[in-house]
C-alpha cells in the first residue's frame, strides 16, 4: 500500500513536472519575441548585430532541439535545467550588447530564477540564482574591466540582486507548499473521512491492480465484505453518533486482523471491504473469523448503556469464486448476506448490556 501510494505521487509530480516543461516552453518563446521587440523598439545602432541575433538564433534552435528529441521527453527535469541555462545564457549574450547590468532588460533574469524555483530543487534554484548573479557581476566588468568593482558599484549590485534571491527563495517556498498540500490532498482524496480507510474508489483502482498481477502470475486473493449489524437500529436508538462509534469499532478490528499488505476500505454506509492478498480460501474464513470475535468483544458505551457490535462477514476467493474482480465481490457479497441471515438477533434486538 505505501509502495504504490508512493508511485502514485511519484507519477503525479512527473506530470506536473511535464505540465512545468510545456510553460517553460512556451516561456522561451515568449522571452525570444520580448528581446526582439525591445531590439526593434530601441531601434538601437548596435555595435555587433551579429552578435546579437546569433545568440537569438542559436536560442531558437536550442529550443527546438529539446523540445523535439525523444530522449528528452522522458528526461523532463533535464530538459528543463537546459532550457533554463540557456535562458541564462542569450539574456547575457544579449545584455552585453545592450548596456549590460544598467539595461532594462536585466530583470528578465527572473524568468530563469522563477522556472528553476518552481520546476527544480531547492539546491537547483539556489545554483540557478547564484550563475545569474555571477552573469550579472560579468556584464559590468564587459566595457569597465575589474575597475567597475567599487563600493558604489557593489552597493548598486547588492540594491539590484537582492529582488532575486527574495524572488527566488519565495517561489520556491511556495511551490514547495503547494506540494505539499498537493500530496495531503490526494492522501485526503483516497481516504474515507470518519474511518480513514480506503475510500470505495481508491480499493477499487488498487485491487484492479492487485487482481491483475494475481491473473499473471496465476496466483490467489480473497475478498472479505463485512456488514455491520442492526446499525439502523444504533442510529434510531442512540443517535447517528453512536453509529460512527460502531462504524469505528469494526475498522479498527479490520485493521487488527489484517495485513499491511492487504486492502481495507469502506464500502460505503455501514459495509466495509477488504483485499487479502496471496490468501486461499481457508485463510480468509479464517480471517472473517477472527474479525467477528473481535468486533464482538468490543463495545461502546452510550447514555450509560454498554453496545456490542456484531457484524456479518462474506467470504469469496479467486479464482474458486471467479475470474474478475467483479464477480468474486458479488459471490462475497452474496455470502455476507447469508451470513447476516444466518446469526440473525431476534426481531432485530440490539445486544445492549445496562450498566
């Protein structure tokens, strides 16, 4: 369970990685049509045209040449780290063309510093910052030499640089947040609320997974549909409160006579159902067992009244059962109904103890 939890979240961030990769794309392009509008614009008497439109040309195919060779498609975070180098690299190339540190375009230096922050590491957008602030300390030293590196100068670096670092720290504060809570979310998301199992949706893409490795490998699971008794009874008598507490007492026991490796969801209403894995028929009777005594011995008190839970198990195995997932749930599920019927209270009296 936690090993494909973890696949999961591995294979989301991949696709956001890539939806990350589409934007920087996109970002190239809109960085090459931005310094050529500014060029035009200017309409500046450059010193060295060649120069210039070189570097933009030389972006344009480097952009083109990761975006469409095939290896790179499966290497994202690579790719990405080359595109954002060489976003570094032709803003240099074009801001020593064009004024160098005290040019207006300086600042798209951010487009860079922003990508590596939310796409990368926190190391990655720390290297990333620290070669934009080095490019920038190497385009003052393009028409002064070391001569440049006075204090007025270093008090004028330290006034333009520091809007980086802060931008740079904080987007990649906020993307690690947004992780964060991307990662609390889909750990929300596959969890039932009032047991935290499985939620119906999350058991059934997992035990699809699971009974396919089973057909594989021509291996066996069985199913465990659990009941609780008389519940309607509990939330008529005692309030709907009260039957949280019993939908408790049996998840708890769900997970007392399980596995890690096993399956444990909430059905939904007051049924439950379990997964277990690599088991024969025999253990699982075995298990559905087990977890009767278990619910039985557990009680709750409510308005000084002791309540025991019971609960009807149905039992189904693969392939005795059947050869789908589906099939073997409605042979469980047919079980556990004759199970209920079978251990019936009579006239549907709730086992209550007074104290």
């Amino acid at each position: 369970m936690t090993t494909d939890r973890w696949e999961r979240s591995a294979e989301i961030e991949r696709a956001q990685l890539r939806g990350f990769a589409r934007s920087i794309a996109e970002v190239e392009w809109l960085l090459l049509v931005l310094l050529l509008v500014y060029l035009f614009a200017a309409r500046r008497a450059l010193e060295n045209p060649l120069i210039i439109f070189g570097a933009l040309a030389a972006f344009a195919l480097v952009a083109l040449i990761l975006r469409f060779t095939p290896p790179l498609r499966t290497k994202v975070q690579l790719k990405i780290t080359l595109e954002i180098l060489a976003m570094v690299g032709v803003l240099t190339v074009v801001l020593s063309q064009i004024g160098g540190e005290a040019s207006a375009l300086v600042n798209l230096y951010l487009l860079p510093v922003v990508a590596a922050a939310l796409a990368l590491r926190k190391r990655a957008t720390v290297l990333v910052t620290a070669l934009v602030c080095l490019c920038y300390l190497l385009l003052a030293t393009v028409d002064a030499g070391l001569q440049a590196f006075n204090r007025v100068f270093f008090a004028e670096a330290l006034g333009a640089l520091v809007p980086f670092v802060l931008v740079a720290f904080l987007t990649a504060l906020l993307a690690e947040n947004i992780q964060r809570a991307n990662r609390r979310i889909r750990v929300l998301a596959d969890r039932d609320e009032l047991t935290n199992l499985l939620n119906i949706r999350a058991f059934m893409r997992l035990a699809e997974r699971d009974h396919k490795k089973a057909a594989r490998s021509e291996g066996t699971y069985s199913i465990l549909l659990v009941d609780v008794d008389q519940l309607k009874q509990i939330n008529d008598t005692y309030g709907h409160e009260a039957g949280n507490k019993a939908l408790s007492v049996v998840a708890e026991a769900l997970l007392r006579v399980t596995r890690s490796e096993d399956l444990v969801a909430r059905f939904g209403g007051d049924e439950f159902i379990t997964y277990l894995a690599d088991s024969e028929i025999t253990v699982a009777t075995d298990v559905a067992q087990r977890l009767r005594s278990v619910v039985y011995a557990a009680t709750f008190e409510v308005n000084m009244d002791i309540v025991r839970v019971q609960a009807s198990v149905g039992v189904a195995n693969y392939p005795v059962d059947g050869e789908t997932l589906e099939r073997v749930m409605a042979v469980a599920d047919s079980a556990m109904y004759g199970d209920k019927e079978l251990r019936a209270q009579p006239k549907g009296q709730l086992v209550i103890q007074k104290r």
